[in-house]
C-alpha cells in the first residue's frame, strides 16, 4: 500500500511519518467506536460520532492514494 501524501504546517511526512498518522488515526476510530467512548450522554456520542465521520472522510481521501 502507498502511504498518503501528508502536509502538515508545510512539511511533507516522510513514507513512515505518513504511515504513523495513518494507523494512529485508524486506532484512534476503533477507540471512538466504543459505547460511551466519550461518555455516555447525548454530547459525548455526539462529539464522537463527528470524529468518526471526519475519519471516514479522511479514510476516503487516503483511498484514493495512486
């Protein structure tokens, strides 16, 4: 798999940054994907079904890597 092209304040990762980024952000959804992950009231799984959207969108963008 080719890792996705990652800028961040200008600087491009390198392959194995791009690659940290890449797993850290998968693991962090499987943390958001618990029950009351961030609680459990209204807010907290509100706030945490936004970040899974925002990851899936990501994960949409890093599909498309070539």
């Amino acid at each position: 798999m080719n890792e996705p092209e990652i800028i961040i304040n200008g600087v491009k990762l390198t392959m194995g940054q791009a690659m940290t980024v890449r797993v850290a952000l998968q693991n962090y959804a499987q943390d958001m994907s618990q029950p009351n992950a961030l609680g459990n009231d209204d807010a907290g799984r509100a706030i945490a079904n936004g970040y899974l959207r925002y990851i899936s969108s990501i994960n949409d963008i890093i599909a498309l890597t070539p």
